[in-house]
C-alpha cells in the first residue's frame, strides 16, 4: 500500500475525537436526576443502576456536582440526591464544564503558549468555532430538554390486564 497508504489506513483506525468517561457519566447522573426530579432525594445506588454506571465512580462525580451547587445530598436512610436548581434552570454546558473542565478540542486553545504559531494559526481559529459550536449545543439546552427527548425516547412500562 506504500507509506501514505498506512498513514490514512492508522488514521481511519483511530478512536474518534469524543467526551471523556467522566463528561458522559456526569450527564447521565444529572438527566437520571432531571427524570426524577422532585421534593424528594434519589439514592445514589439508584441512579447508578438505572444509568449503568459503578458505584465507585458515581461516588467520584456527585461530590464534584455538589461542590458546583448542580446537586445537593442528603444523608440517612432516606437520603441520596437532589438537583439544586430546577431542571429547566441547568444547562448541559455547566454539567459539562464542571465535570470536564472548559471545552478545548486541542490543547493550545487553554494555553496558547504550548504553539510558538498560536498567534497567527488558522487550524487553531477553527478550533475555536468548533468549541463555540459545542458549547452553543449544550449551553441552549437544559436538563429538562433533554429529560423530555429522554422520555420521548423510552417506552412506555407496559400495563398487564387480566
């Protein structure tokens, strides 16, 4: 295939650019959380089962919501958690941002300082419009949006009559 050939042949074999574990899981606890929104807490084991996500790591993100003002937890028996706010009152972009960090597709985009070329790079102004791009998405949709697409989504539980 020649040298070219094996370059685009690694290229296409690559994993594609995508969210980390802890962004994806981050906004599955808040939409399990949205789903159930109301007066009272959600256990965690809950949310984990329901999201398919370990217990050990739920356990690493809730503190991290909850130091961000996203969630509250309540202790005891009865307690788990509980969205801060209203659903319609978060956006993905603050789930996102707060588990992730701010959304830098490349890394000379948090700090123009790792490129001599930052100044003057045209890749690296694209770089920003696809951020812009991202953040747009999830900064124009909320918790409660997307609990709703969720919920349009899931089949209804099925009702037995005899």
């Amino acid at each position: 295939m020649g040298y070219a050939g094996d370059i685009i042949k690694q290229i296409r074999n690559q994993s594609p650019m995508k969210m980390s574990t802890r962004g994806r899981y981050g906004l599955r606890v808040m939409l399990e959380l949205a789903l159930r929104a109301g007066p009272d807490p959600v256990p965690v084991e809950e949310v984990a089962e329901a999201q398919g996500i370990s217990g050990h790591y739920i356990h690493l993100l809730v503190p991290v919501l909850r130091r961000a003002g996203l969630v509250r937890t309540v202790r005891g028996p009865k307690g788990g958690c509980i969205l801060s706010r209203p659903p319609s009152a978060i956006t993905l972009l603050e789930v996102v941002e707060t588990v992730e960090g701010r959304i830098a597709p490349v890394e000379c985009m948090a700090d123009g300082t790792l490129c001599g070329e930052s100044g003057g790079c045209a890749a690296r102004e694209v770089w920003h419009e696809v951020a812009s791009a991202i953040e747009g998405v999830l900064g124009g949709m909320t918790l409660e949006q997307l609990a709703a697409r969720q919920r349009s989504r899931t089949p209804a539980a099925a009702t037995w009559q005899i």
